[in-house]
C-alpha cells in the first residue's frame, strides 16, 4: 500500500539578485538605534577613560576625609593638600623628605598615616605620578610596627 502525502507549500522563490530588499520601518528604527548607542557607549567610555586619566577626587576626598587622623577643616582643604602633594611628587622631590613633611604638619611620627595620604593623593589625584612615587620611594622601608 502506497501512502500519499499532502503536497508540501513551497517557500517563494528568492528575489533576483539585483533587486535591492527595502527595509521596513522598524527595520529602520532599530537600525538608528543601534547607531546611537554605540556612538554614545563610544563616547562614555572615552570620556571615562579621560576622567580617570585626571583622577578621582570623590574616592580621594572619602578616603581621607573618613579616616581618622587628618582632620582637614573642610574638603577643600584636603584637596589642595593632596594636590600639593602631586606637585611635590612632579617636582622630584624624595619620598622620605615628603613623608616628613606630612608628619610634621599633622604633628604626629606616624609614618603609616603620612605613607596612606601620599598614596591616595597620588593614586587618585595624579594617577600619571605613580612610577615617579615608586621611583623615589624604592629602598624606603617604614619602621616597625609592633601594635
């Protein structure tokens, strides 16, 4: 016995090659987007890239401002200082010179203390100075801390 199966429809046929397909209006739309949003995902990720190249004067002013011991009177105060840092770094100056100097102005001999404010001026702040800073403190070796 012979089984007959229903003719299968047929898929039309593909158009000439040389006809252009015109694209439907959502078609359109999404395509915009697309367009869109990848030139602004562009253009934030460059400008972040840019604004981290700056610094990040935020997580600056929360790390020093939160920690005990600095006191600064205002946010202003501990970002100028922390730019006065920066400058110190540029400039060359020796590491041990500018930890001594934090310590004097903070009145304390707390090397950790002045050692965490220089790096979250230069790590945050001035982030282009970090291989300068690792230059003129390498071989500085703060002291012993039994707690």
């Amino acid at each position: 016995m012979i089984q007959h199966y229903p003719a299968q429809p047929t898929a039309p046929p593909p158009p000439p090659a040389t006809a252009r397909r015109r694209r439907r209006p959502w078609e359109r739309r999404l395509l915009v987007c697309l367009v869109l949003t990848s030139a602004l995902l562009i253009g934030i990720g460059l400008s972040g890239g840019i604004a981290h190249a700056r610094g990040d004067t935020v997580a600056y002013l929360v790390n020093v401002t939160v920690r005990p011991g600095y006191n600064f009177a205002n946010a202003e105060a501990a970002l100028t200082y922390g730019q006065g840092l920066c400058d110190k770094v540029s400039q060359g100056r020796a590491y041990a010179g500018i930890i001594a100097e934090i310590n004097a102005d903070f009145q304390t001999t707390d090397e950790y203390q002045a050692a965490y404010l220089i790096s979250q001026a230069v790590n945050e702040l001035c982030p282009a100075l970090i291989w300068q800073l690792r230059n003129s403190a390498a071989g500085h070796r703060l002291p012993h801390y039994d707690g």
